[in-house]
C-alpha cells in the first residue's frame, strides 16, 4: 500500500508540473520577426521580439550588427523586456528636406522605410531604414513623470576590427581627447567611448551617434564584450557646490539618468553606414533627423568673427597703440572686420572685471562706446562667459545684453554631459533667442540637434582644435572631417598665420603659431563646418598676407552643395563645395606627404573657371610657412593633382 499511496502522489505532481509548464508557456511572449529593407534594397534591419527587444544590420550582404538589445529601465518597469507586440507597421516615407541653415546642402533626400513597433505597456520603437544607414528612438505614453535608470543601446559590431573615436576617463569632459584606434577584440570595460565613433569592417565603415537629444543626457558607450558596446549614459548630480566661477564640483550623484515626462520621444541612436571613406563626411543623417525650429530665425546672422585669445596684442607698423583690453584694441578689431566682411568681433577674458559679474565691465575698454562704434560700422559684439555665471545670472543678463546691443555670446567650461547639463543648454538658447542673441558653446559636447531647435546656436567646440597650439596636430584634426564635424557644427578656431612643423614648434600667446603648413590653415576655413567661423589670428598678421587674408574673409558658412572628392580617414581629405555659383576646395593632410588626384567633373562642361589656388610650397614639408598662390584656368573635363606636403594642404576658390 505504501508503494501505491507513493505512485499516486508522484503522479500528482507531476500531472500539477505539467500545469505549470503549460500556463508560464502559454504566459510567456510569443516571439516575432520583422523584416525591413531600405529603399534601394540594400540595407537590411532585422527586429526580432522574443521577451527582449533585439535586432540584426545588414548591408550589401555583410551583417554589421547581431542581437543588438534595445530597452529602457525605469524605475517602475523595464520597457523592452517580456515585451508582447501590439502591432506592427511598415511606411514607405519619401521626402526632400531643405534646412534652414545650409552647413552642408541646399537640401537632402530624405527617403527610408519606416518601422512603426507598438508594444504593450505604453510604448513603442520607431526605426527608419536608409540606404546609408539606421536610427531607431523610443516613444512613451506613460502617465506623469518617469524615471530613467538606465538604457540598453548595444552595438554588437560582428566582423569589425577596429574603433576609432576619443576615450574619456570618466563622463565629465570637455570632449576635446585625441582620437584612438582599437582594435575591436581588445576593448576593455574600463574605456568609456565618446559619440561619435566609427567601427571600421573589410568593406564598410559605420558611424555612431546619437540626435534630437532634449530632456535626457548625452550619450556615451563602454564595451560590454569582445566587439560590443552599450550605451552609457551620465547620472544626475544630486549635490553640487560651486568650485570658483566656472564649475560646480558634483559631490553625490542621484540613482537616475533621467526624470522626465513620461509621454514624450527619447533621442535617436543612428548609424551611418558606408564603403567608401568619402560618405563619412557627407553625412547627413542630422539634417534627416532634425527637429523644427521653435524660433523666428529672420534676425540671426551666422558669419564669422575674430578672435582675441591666442594672438590678442596688434603690433607692427600703423598700429601706435598698446593693444590690451582698451577701446583702442578693439576699436582697431571692428575696422579689420568691416573692411573685411567680417561680422562679429569677439571679446574673450578679460571684459570684465570679476568674470562671476557680467555687468562690472572693464573701464579702459569703454564697452558702452565701443557697442556703439561697432554697431556704426555693421560689426556685431560677441561677449566671452563662463557656463555659471550664465547660470547664476539668466533671470537678466540676456535682456540686459540685448539693451547694452550685445549681439552674441560664447559660453565655455559646462565639461559635462548629464541631463541637468544638457537642460541647460535649452535654456540659455531659449532665453538668448528670446533677445536677439546668438550662441557659441565652448568646453561643450557634440551637436545634437538644439542647433535646429534653437538656430541661434550657431557652434560648439567639442574637439581639440588649435588653442592646443602644439598639441593639435595634423595627424589628429584630420580625423575630424570624417567623425566630429561630420554629425554637425564644429568650432575649432582656424586660421593661423604663423605655422610651424612641430619640430620646429615654440611660442604661445600672444604669439601662437599653428602646427602645419600655411596652406592647410587656409584650407580649414573651407574644410570645417560651423555656423560661425572664428578667426584665430591678430588682424595685424592678416595684413601682413593679403592674399590669404582676403581668400579666408571671403569664405561662407554655408553652403549649397558639398562634394568629398578624395579622402581616407585618419589620412587625408578633399572637399568642394559651393556657394552660389564659386567653388571652393579644402585639402588636409596628415603628417605623411602625397600626391592626391582630383576629378573637377562637379564643374560641369561648356565652360572655363578661374582658379585662384593656395599650394604647399617646395619646401614646405620643413618650413611650414612656405606656401604659393597659383592662378590657373579650368574646367569640368580636367583631373588635376594636387601636392599635398607633411602636415599639409591645398585650398582653392574657383568662379
């Protein structure tokens, strides 16, 4: 009996376990498979939804990206895990967008499948596949605020081998590192990568960065697994306490990235993807992305400025003043800049007396006057502050400015990229829109999309550019056509007109010299985007070379079209681009010397072009400051080949 009476209760439970497998399988998520191409067919997004939320990138046939996981941790729920599909829906969209700045194009095809994925819960996950590339971004309909504690955004870069971007040692920077080259199977935990990078494959190369970014923090990445990254996204400070006039020290974090509202779209992640170098610098998936203005942008003028900083003091003959911070300086700046077409002049440290009081001005520097003397010349004034005495004064001192006849400001040292950071930046682009006053951000992260909410926003910083003076090197700022600029305006001060080849490199304010030829100094102005250009050098030495002088004043900002026509990353790189109807071309090289063959097909036939050419002279290679300006006849049949020297370049205007 005590054998049967065994039985009978082994039979129980398993006919109870049976149960049980039978309800959590019929409770689990049933699995689904999406398939989304591009337009041309080319790029292939595979989104698979089996409890967790998980895709595959492939293009032409190479897969670049496997079981990437997607999710979003609050602190209530996890939105991408058990996730159940509500529905799915696949919209073709094809568009023309015309921005309202032209940094790069008059206008971009925006034509891509959109992947439309509601789950339950209250949320979903938009995708848009291109035929150069991907983005994806969360949208919620949650009740009242929510918290973010983290965020799952892998790149699984299957078949990389290698990563090219800065590193950082912890998440408040300036983002101003030199560009690394890891090799995809040696990441390490302890790298925290900045966006944007590039993971480099035997055929492609795809870009990662992020856009649209408001009301959450920025975004980096730390490896996560041989040839794996995650996002990485900055807590909120909890505790801060001022640390002299430009920074708070953080001294306790809170357990969240992100309070915020709970029905609203989260930034999107996207990748560009390429097998041709040259595309890179094209990008124009920020132009695709882009918010709308909030603003009237009839009033703001993008342009370039000069720039008091590294080379501050006028010397030489005509000039019977002591330069300083006096009227007299800067007096002498506004008439450079209105015979020149320059349309700012700005006024870097020193304006005032106590940079944590925007209001108590320097007396020798007459400001009141000198406003009024600018302005009587069409020269807009740009004022230097530190990110917190913005802070601590914004209740005021952009109304105050606007009655003063400030035209603009540069802001510097916020070295960090959390949500209260980047609200921030919103901020004071909305309260400087709000009086007329434009907007360059120093000691900044990358643009991510406020530029098009707030077009005021004409720069940022964000790079190491020539106030390293010898630590900008060629070897290094060739890389940013390909990967900083490429996501967006860029302000990295060129234009020197005293260069060395580092070996030869001394000197330092108020005589900073540049390291590279002369040529490739010429050549930035044309190579760099950025809403305003900032002119590095005194006026006084820009007299001393007319001609280049006269090449650089007469660059513009934005541009019609843009044509990469040479260029490996980390190498070289050729650009022409169009204004109306005169085209420009920019060439940058790295520490190594070439020859670069360039077709002038984008010329068009039936016609001549005058080519006014600034080249590396012969000896340039070891006397940075050797350099020719050529003129020449061309058209649209010819190729030409330009010599590019060692820390070179080749700059060109052509109508």
């Amino acid at each position: 009996m005590k054998h049967l009476f065994d039985i009978t209760i082994s039979s129980a439970a398993a006919l109870l376990l049976a149960a049980i497998i039978t309800v959590t399988a019929s409770a689990a998520p049933k699995s689904k498979t999406i398939n989304v191409k591009s337009p041309n067919g080319e790029t292939e997004l595979t989104v698979t939804v089996a409890g967790d939320i998980k895709y595959d990138l492939i293009s032409k046939g190479e897969t670049l990206m496997a079981g990437n996981k997607v999710a979003m941790h609050l602190a209530d729920r996890t939105l991408g895990e058990q996730a159940v599909v509500s529905s799915s829906k696949i919209t073709e969209v094809r568009q023309t967008v015309r921005p309202d700045f032209k940094l790069k194009f008059a206008e971009v095809e925006n034509s891509y499948n959109l992947l439309t994925l509601t789950l339950k819960g209250g949320y979903s996950i938009l995708w848009r596949v291109y035929d150069d590339g991907m983005a994806y971004r969360f949208v919620t309909k949650l009740p009242g605020e929510i918290e973010v504690l983290s965020e799952d955004a892998q790149f699984n870069m299957t078949g990389s081998e290698t990563l090219v971007g800065q590193i950082t040692r912890n998440v408040e920077t300036a983002c101003e590192e030199l560009y690394s080259t890891v090799n995809s199977s040696e990441l390490t935990s302890d790298q925290i990568w900045e966006v944007p990078f590039i993971a480099t494959y035997p055929k492609h190369k795809v870009l990662v960065s992020e856009f649209d970014l408001e009301d959450y923090p920025a975004l980096f990445m730390k490896p996560c697994g041989e040839k794996s990254i995650n996002a990485y996204l900055p807590l909120n400070p909890e505790k801060v306490e001022p640390d002299g006039d430009r920074r708070q020290e953080i001294l306790e974090y809170s357990r969240w990235i992100a309070r915020t509202s709970g029905t609203r779209s989260f930034p999107w992640r996207y990748v560009l993807i390429t097998q041709d170098d040259r595309a890179l610098a094209e990008n124009a998936m920020p132009i695709r992305l882009a918010p709308k203005s909030r603003i009237d942008i009839s009033w703001i003028k993008r342009g370039k400025t000069t720039w008091d900083w590294l080379n501050g003091t006028p010397f030489g003959p005509g000039i019977d003043f002591v330069g300083g911070i006096n009227l007299e300086t800067y007096k002498y700046y506004t008439d450079f800049a209105q015979k020149n077409g320059v349309d700012y002049i700005l006024l870097d440290e020193g304006w005032a007396l106590d940079t944590e009081n925007p209001y108590d001005t320097t007396p020798e520097l007459q400001l009141p006057e000198l406003i009024r003397y600018a302005g009587s010349k069409g020269v807009g004034v740009m004022l230097w502050l530190p990110w917190l005495t913005v802070e601590n004064n914004i209740d005021k001192m952009f109304a105050t400015f606007e009655e003063w006849g400030i035209k603009g400001v540069k802001i510097d040292f916020m070295n960090r990229l959390d949500q209260w950071m980047v609200n921030y930046y919103e901020r004071v682009a909305k309260e400087a829109a709000e009086h007329h006053i434009v907007v360059l951000f120093h000691g900044a992260f990358h643009p991510s999309g406020l530029e098009y909410r707030y077009p005021n926003v004409l720069s940022y910083e964000g790079v190491r550019g020539l106030e390293f003076c010898r630590n900008c090197t060629p070897d290094n700022t060739v890389f940013q056509p390909f990967i900083r600029n490429a996501v967006g305006p860029m302000d990295f001060t060129p234009g020197m007109m005293e260069c060395r080849q580092p070996e030869h490199y001394s000197g330092g304010r108020p005589e900073t010299p540049a390291v590279g030829t002369k040529a490739s100094q010429l050549a930035q102005l044309v190579a760099f985007e950025s809403g305003i250009q900032m002119l590095a050098d005194n006026p006084c030495r820009y007299d001393m070379y007319p001609d280049c002088r006269d090449f650089m004043c007469g660059v513009p900002v934005e541009w019609d079209d843009t044509k990469v026509l040479a260029g490996m990353l980390g190498e070289y790189y050729v650009v022409a681009k169009r204004s109306g109807n005169v085209w420009y071309i920019a060439g940058l090289n790295n520490s190594t010397a070439r020859d670069v063959e360039i077709d002038l097909g984008f010329l068009g036939t039936g016609r001549k072009w005058a080519m006014s050419s600034f080249i590396d002279g012969p000896v340039a290679g070891r006397i940075a400051m050797d350099y020719r300006n050529k003129k020449s006849e061309v058209d649209g049949t010819q190729n030409i080949t330009i010599h590019l020297a060692r820390n070179g370049g080749f700059a060109a205007q052509i109508k």
